[in-house]
C-alpha cells in the first residue's frame, strides 16, 4: 500500500509538470494561431518537445501505478500525449500559416484536457490509497498492541 501511495505521488507530480508545460504551449499556439511567425512557432515547438518528454516521464510513473495497483480494484489509467508529428512540426515552422497553427492549437488542447482528467483521476486515487494505508496501519497498530497484552499475560 505504501509503494502504491508512492508511485501515484509520483504520477500526480509528474502529471502536474506535464499539464504546466502544456499550458505554456497552449499559449504559445494561441499567440501562434493569432499571428506569431517562425520565432513563435520554433518557442511553441521547444516546448512541446519538453511536453513530449515530460510526457514519456508520467507515461513511466503510470505504469508503475498500474504495477503497484495489481492487486487492488481502481479505475483505469491510460493518459496519451498525443505529439504533433514531425511533418505537422516541419509545416507549421518552415510553412507557417494558420491552418497548421490551428491544428497544433487544437492538438495541445486536446492533450491538456487529458492531462487534465488524469491528474485528478490519479489525485483521487491517491487520496483513497492514503485513507486505506492509514487505516491498515490503525488496525496493525492495534493487532501488535493486542499481542503485546496477549504475551504479558503469559
């Protein structure tokens, strides 16, 4: 119970440094989309790569949740950050224009609300598997007290 508190800790931080990097690029796409040039469009593109990155990271600490969880009921894990594609990429840097800044705008969006939804599916979940880690540790606390009384008395 205590690595699966851990690893969905893990996850929850993760998911959080991944949901401000898409921000930032969200606002980076949104200034795009209103008339940025190739400055903004490679600014959005480091960024988004960092989110690629970052998002590869919580993809791994996901996965350990999903380990740590085997054994125990909870609700399904499966964020995807979905990258925009080296020919998008390419196109809307080198082409710059708005309809692909559009799609980039509309595809960070897209990962953000997922990001979104997971981080508080895994808060939720954490938030569950620290009441239960405490109340087995009340009972075990409880269960050692009784054997410490059992073993005095014989």
């Amino acid at each position: 119970m205590t690595e699966a508190v851990r690893a969905a800790r893990n996850a929850e931080g993760a998911l959080h440094h991944l949901r401000e990097l898409l921000c930032r690029a969200e606002d980076w796409s949104t200034y795009d989309v209103m008339g940025g040039g190739l400055v903004t469009s490679m600014v959005k593109h480091e960024i988004l790569d960092e989110a690629a990155q970052t998002a590869a990271r919580a993809d791994r600490t996901l996965a350990a949740l999903r380990t740590e969880l085997a054994d125990l009921p909870g609700p399904a894990l499966d964020p995807t950050m979905r990258g925009s594609g080296e020919l998008t990429k390419f196109t809307d840097i080198w082409l710059d224009n708005v309809l692909t800044d559009f799609v980039v705008l509309r595809r960070v969006e897209r990962s953000l609300d997922e990001t979104t939804r997971s981080q508080g599916e895994v808060a939720a979940l954490r938030r569950v598997l620290e009441l239960r880690a405490a109340e087995l540790g009340a009972r075990l606390a409880a269960v050692e007290a009784e054997r410490g009384e059992l073993l005095e008395r014989s």
